[in-house]
C-alpha cells in the first residue's frame, strides 16, 4: 500500500468516524413522545410558556395553556429546558435583554432549576427567574428574567404534563 492510498483510508476513517459521532450527538438531543415532556404554567392562571418559533434569539411569551409542542418541554442535558417542538432549541438569556428566548442548545447561559416553591431559577452568571413581564398574564406577554422574588405569582410556575 502506497502512503496516498493510506492516507486516504485515514481519512475515510476519521470522516465515517465524524459522521457517526455527529448522528449521536443530534440524536441524543431530539425529544421523542416517549419522554418525559412537560408544560410550565404560570401561576397568575392558564397560561403556558410558549415558543412561537424556533428560529434563534426568537423570545419566549405565555399564551393560553393548550398541549401543543410549542407549549412542551423537557430537561435535556446540562440542566437546559429544550423545546419539543423545536429540538435544538432551548431556553436562555436574549443578548442585551430581558426577554427570555430559545437559542441554540450550547449556549452557556442555559440552565435551569425548577426550584419547590415554583420558581425556575438558573443561569452561569447570576440567579434570574423566568417571570412573565409586568406580572399581568395576557396571551402573547412576553417572559423575562428578573431578579428573583419571595411570593411573587409571576415568578412561580407548575409543571403539567
């Protein structure tokens, strides 16, 4: 064998190895309706987090609780709250806002604790919770991160499944 056609076969190696690891990795983070997915629903009444796009940095709102992918969830690796209807997606910080938004799931301000007493707490660098903007629970408010309060309803939130 000459040194092209090894390293040829090096390479065919390295690229099947690359693509196969590649398919693990996006399979690892796709949400099937076998898993454990839920809805967070704002304790100020019916209303769901939604996500009315998976594009990125497209921000996260309440909008009246209904079962559909956009309102589904589940807690992917890393502590992150990946969209079902969106795989890939997860919820974050919006750069240079409040707002809270889905982005591409290995961003580093992604995690997030779903704490006892409602609030969903998380992030690298400070601990926001997801609160619905203005404290008022009307279809399409936007949800931010704010500092976290004791007994505030708009910072408190149920799981459903």
């Amino acid at each position: 064998m000459n040194k092209l056609q090894m390293i040829s076969g090096v390479r065919r190696g390295v690229a099947a190895s690359a693509a196969a690891f590649g398919v693990a990795l996006l399979s690892a983070g796709v949400a099937s309706a076998d898993d454990d997915t839920f809805q967070l629903r704002s304790r100020l009444g019916n209303f769901c987090l939604d996500t009315p796009s998976g594009n990125v940095y497209t921000p996260t709102v309440i909008n009246p609780c209904d079962g559909s992918p956009t309102q589904r969830w589940h807690v992917a690796p890393l502590l992150r709250i990946e969209s079902v209807a969106f795989p890939g997606a997860c919820l974050g910080d919006m750069l240079f806002s409040q707002w809270v938004s889905v982005n591409r799931c290995y961003m580093n301000d992604q995690p997030w604790i779903i704490q006892p007493n409602g609030q969903v707490t998380g992030n690298l660098f400070d601990t926001p919770c997801l609160n619905v903007d203005g404290g008022v629970a009307n279809p399409g408010t936007h949800v931010i991160v704010a500092l976290c309060a004791p007994d505030n309803p708009a910072e408190e939130w149920d799981t459903i499944s």
